[in-house]
C-alpha cells in the first residue's frame, strides 16, 4: 500500500465515523457539513442531492427510532492522482423502534451494507462528494425502515444476495 493510500485510508476512516455519530447523535447539522452542497448520494430505494438533503431525508427516516448504532468498518482508500479519495467501507447499523415488538420488547432491526464514496478536499476539509450504498442483509423487524427492501443493490452485492438465499 502506498503512503498516500494510507493516508487516504485514515482521512476517510475519519470522515465516514463522524458520518456515523452524526446519524446515532442525530447531529443532522453535522451530518449536512459531511457532503459538498452539490454531492450526489445513492442510498439504494433513494437518492439526495446535496448536504442539506441528505440530512434532511436521514432525519425524517430516524425518527420514529428510539436508537441506533452506526459500526463502520473494513475502510479502504486509495488517492487519485488528481487529489481525489476513493474509499470502500462497511457498516452495521442496529436500529431500536421506540414501539415494542415481540414479547414486548422494543422492534429492531439490523443492516448491513457497503458504502463507495468519492471524497474532495475543500478550504474546510475533507467532504463527500459521492455517495452509493449498496445494502448487504438485514435481519429483525423490516418493518423499521421499510424502504430497504425496496433498495436497489449493485449486481454484485444482488448475485452475492441471491446466492445465500437473501
């Protein structure tokens, strides 16, 4: 791995885990300084355009939950020679509804999906410029976040997904 890619790598571990709190924080402020004002995020069943709606969408789908949990992992980058990042990433998310389920517990519901970003460097750091989510499995009580199901997966994470029955 080259210097730069290592470098790169930390800058984006970085900038995805502050993407993360900012949802569990529900910091939708932060989450909005993340993306360039003209980014282009692909989340599957929907697509933003821009900070601003990113966190505006992400704050409407979180809120009917009483928590979640962003784990982030797996982060890969690689520098362009053009100063730009390419950055592969996976996450774990465990959303906690606040109505009860099951055996009166709270409904939840697990996910995981892989993250590609495209990442610029700007007088204020690093942002997002581009974001695609291709969803992995998800597990407990779909009905959370219904709209996953209706994600659209890359081929590759459908074959793989088709492949183990999911």
């Amino acid at each position: 791995m080259a210097p730069d890619d290592v470098r790169a790598t930390a800058v984006a571990a970085e900038l995805l885990a502050r993407y993360c709190w900012a949802i569990d924080d529900e910091a939708y402020d932060d989450l909005r300084s993340l993306f360039l004002p003209d980014a282009v995020a692909d989340y599957g069943a929907f697509r933003c355009r821009g900070g601003a709606e990113v966190a505006d969408v992400m704050a409407e789908l979180h809120r009917g939950l009483r928590a979640t949990q962003h784990l982030l992992g797996s982060v890969s980058a690689t520098a362009e020679h053009d100063g730009r990042v390419r950055v592969r990433s996976q996450v774990r998310a465990t959303l906690v509804a606040r109505a009860t389920g099951e055996r009166g517990k709270p409904a939840r519901v697990e996910i995981a999906a892989s993250y590609r970003d495209l990442l610029l460097r700007t007088d204020l750091g690093w942002r997002i410029a581009e974001r695609r989510v291709d969803g992995r499995w998800v597990d407990g009580d779909r009905t959370i976040l219904p709209w996953f199901d209706r994600a659209q997966r890359s081929d590759g994470a459908a074959g793989a997904a088709q492949a183990r029955g999911t």
